[in-house]
C-alpha cells in the first residue's frame, strides 16, 4: 500500500504543478490544454485507486 500512497504523492504533485501553470498563464488554449492534462492525471489516480481495490 506505501507505493500506492507515494504514486498518488506524485500525482498530487503533479496536479498541483498544473493548476499554478494554469493560474499563471494568459491563454485560453493553453489553459485548455492544461486542464486537459489534469484531466488524465486525475483519470490514472482512478485506475490506481480501482487497481488497488482489486487487490485487496
């Protein structure tokens, strides 16, 4: 389970890392662009999540 906690560290990490990107920048497309890779981190955090149920 500690790697599962420190996977979802780095993604939270990541996550974090966009939005000040995301708050930083002037353009809508590249906001666009931003939330859509928040959005793929935030969908590997739910395989992860579902992954672990699976095993225990």
């Amino acid at each position: 389970m500690a790697s599962s906690t420190a996977s979802s560290t780095a993604v939270d990490e990541e996550v974090r890392q966009l939005y000040e990107r995301y708050q930083a920048t002037e353009s809508d497309a590249e906001r666009h662009e931003i939330a859509l890779e928040m959005g793929k981190l935030d969908g590997r955090r739910h395989a992860e999540i579902y992954a672990a149920l699976e095993d225990e």
